[in-house]
C-alpha cells in the first residue's frame, strides 16, 4: 500500500498574535496567511487584532494599516483602492475578490485572508501571475482583423460591434474567476 504525505513545508502552522492596542474601541481579528518561500519556514496565519475605529471600511484599509502600525514585514499587492486594477485580488473568507471592494462590515466574526488559490505564492498575499499572464496571451484575447486596414483612415466600428465586446473587455485581469477554478 502506497502511503501519500504533503510536503513537510505545506502544512500551515500558528502564527504571531498581535494584539491591538489597549486603548481600542471596536477590534475585529483579521487571520492572515504569512510565507516567504526564501526564508525556509512553513506557512503561518497570523493574527492582527485591528481597531476599526482607525481604519478604513474595506479590507484593503485594514491590510494598509496592518502594514503601516502593526507589521511592516506584510507584503501584498495593491494599486488604486477602487476596484479598476485588479492587483488587491486574493481569497478574503473563503471567496476570491478583491480586497479594495470587500467591506469588513459584511464580514461575521474573524475575517481569513489568503493569496490566490491554485497559484505559487511569491510572498505571503503576493500570488506568481506567470501563468495566468500566459495562459490568457495564449487564448489571443483581442481583435484579428480579416481584411488590411483602409490606407490612412481608421476603423470604424458600430454602436452594435462595441456592445458585443463590452462586457468581455471590462475584464481587468485580477485573476480571480481563473483562480476559482482548479482545472486552469
């Protein structure tokens, strides 16, 4: 009989619990995934308690202010805090989204974050984009025109044309519906 084990660095342990400061008011527990492949050491959750009463209503908010009063060492991606960019993606309990568009209000009880499933992890909330990137240029998602292009003149397209591609290219790329899916 075949005896199967997950790699000895898979297995998550207990993280560092960081608790929020005495003079809080309203603290919630935000469960935090830590790995840094370099370091040799297996992946923790660390637990921030967070005064909500200083920060922000979106989880990217608390993420920021983990970073800048509790843990400078917490790496994540982020970019326009408005749900354009895509970079904030990850799995915020248990759903993939992005962390600028998840309000902590709708949240019950502590509140578990995780890089992107389905992907390499680059460090703690930072998921390795590489083959997502390649697998979406191999797919040739633009437009290939059948004819040339008319001599000094642009392309015109109808109201009709543009309808047909709008919702396809509002896609900004996050990478959160390809990580959902474990058949990528």
């Amino acid at each position: 009989m075949a005896q199967f084990l997950l790699p000895a660095d898979s297995r998550i342990k207990q993280g560092i619990f960081h608790p929020a400061p005495k003079d809080a008011g309203l603290t919630k527990s935000f469960l935090v995934y830590r790995y840094d492949p370099d370091s040799g050491e297996n992946p923790r959750i660390d637990n921030y308690q967070v005064d909500l009463s200083t920060c922000g209503p979106m989880v990217l908010d608390a993420l920021i202010k983990i970073k800048n009063e509790i843990d400078a060492t917490l790496t994540f991606r982020r970019s326009c805090r408005e749900g354009i960019c895509g970079s904030c993606a990850m799995n915020i309990d248990g759903t993939n989204t992005l962390a600028c568009t998840k309000s902590i209000d709708e949240m019950k009880g502590d509140v578990k974050v995780y890089p992107l499933p389905h992907m390499s992890v680059v460090k703690d909330l930072v998921p390795d984009m590489t083959n997502f990137y390649a697998q979406y240029a191999s797919i040739k998602p633009w437009l290939e025109t059948q004819t040339p292009a008319p001599p000094e003149r642009e392309r015109l397209q109808s109201k009709e044309d543009q309808e047909l591609i709008d919702q396809p290219s509002a896609c900004i790329l996050c990478g959160c519906c390809s990580a959902a899916c474990p058949s990528y």
